[in-house]
C-alpha cells in the first residue's frame, strides 16, 4: 500500500514538471517570435528612409493590367544640369483613342493584382490632391494625357520636387507610374476620381 502511495505522489510530480517545461517554451517561443517581427518591421521603414544613389536616368515601361484593354508606352526621367528631373511620357491605349486618361506616380513599385500594390498616389508632403502647379497637389500627381485617334499621347514635364535617387522624399526611382481609365477631375480626394488602373510600369 505504502509503494503504491509512492508511484502515485511521484507521477503526480512528473506531470505537475512536465506542464511547467510546456508553459515555460510556449512564453519563450512567442516572445522571440515577437522580437523577430519587431526587428523586421524596424528594418523595412530604415530601407524605406534610406538615400538612393543619384543616376541621370531612369525610365518605366508600361503595359496594360487587364487582359482586354492594351497599354503600352515609355516613361523616360532624365537629370537636367539645373538639378531638376525632366520626365518624357509616351502613351498609347487604343480603347481610349480621342479620349484623355489619367497618369500618376504611385507610392510602390508594385504592379501586382491589377497594380493595386502599387498602394495611392506618391505625396511625400501630404498634401491635397489636386492639379499639378496648383495652389495644393500630390507630388505624384502628373495629370491628365490626351490621346489622338489611334490612342497615342504624350507629355512632358520639368520639375525640382523628383530626384533619381536620393532621399527618399524626393525620390521617384523604385515608385510606379499608373495609368488611369478615367480622367482625373483634380478635386475629388484623394485620388481625382481617375477610374480603373488599366496601365503600370515601375520607375528603374
């Protein structure tokens, strides 16, 4: 009687052990787990305040995002000896043809699922929305392109707000440039009211 009183007291003291060693990993495992995330997050808003080498150019091809509406078109920057970007913009989109369509910067170089990743429009100063040179916009905020009869548009643009490379306030190499369906009415927040993203290309 006695032995089997002892058996009993010491499983009873191995279980009791046992779930002190089990709570004592799962603390220690979340708690790691928590670091890393914290460290990892940290890590990716340094990458994203971090100066860029300058280059004197840089371009985005564009192609369309939905498989019935073709896009194509070059976004060329290049640095002026002033200091100031110069951007040349050739646009084609047939369905659009004698109409005009909206183009922006976007914050992230991200064309993926119908360039939704691309997130909004680049406005490092937070600003309004609104038409470039006006009284408040988005330093994304290109504007809207006039297609001819076969669908092809182009634009010009000079401006000290855009550097290749840099900080990261001004920096457009890395961001996306979307083309819009709609037109871009310049006044409805925070985007123009620009329709679909039917065209995307990333700034290199």
């Amino acid at each position: 009687m006695k032995s089997l009183f002892s058996i009993f007291l010491l499983a009873s003291f191995a279980l009791v052990l046992s779930c002190n060693n089990s709570s004592d990993t799962t603390t220690t495992t979340d708690t790691t787990a928590n670091a890393d995330n914290t460290t990892m997050k940290d890590t990716a808003m340094h990458m994203d305040t971090m100066a860029q080498p300058m280059v004197n150019h840089a371009e985005a091809v564009l192609s369309g995002t939905f498989a019935d509406t073709s896009v194509t078109g070059t976004v060329k920057f290049d640095s002026e000896s002033d200091g100031k970007v110069k951007m040349t913009l050739e646009l084609t989109v047939p369905a659009k043809a004698g109409k005009s369509v909206a183009v922006h910067i976007h914050e992230h170089g991200d064309c993926g699922d119908t360039a939704k990743m691309a997130h909004g429009h680049w406005n490092p100063t937070n600003a309004q929305h609104g038409k470039w040179g006006s009284a408040s916009f988005h330093s994304g905020d290109i504007g809207n392109v006039k297609l001819d009869s076969k669908g092809k548009g182009t634009m010009t643009l000079t401006t000290d707000l855009w550097t290749l490379g840099g900080a990261n306030d001004k920096n457009i190499i890395g961001r996306s440039i979307i083309v819009h369906g709609g037109v871009d009415d310049y006044k409805t927040q925070p985007s123009g009211n620009s329709g679909a993203r039917i065209g995307c290309g990333v700034i290199k």
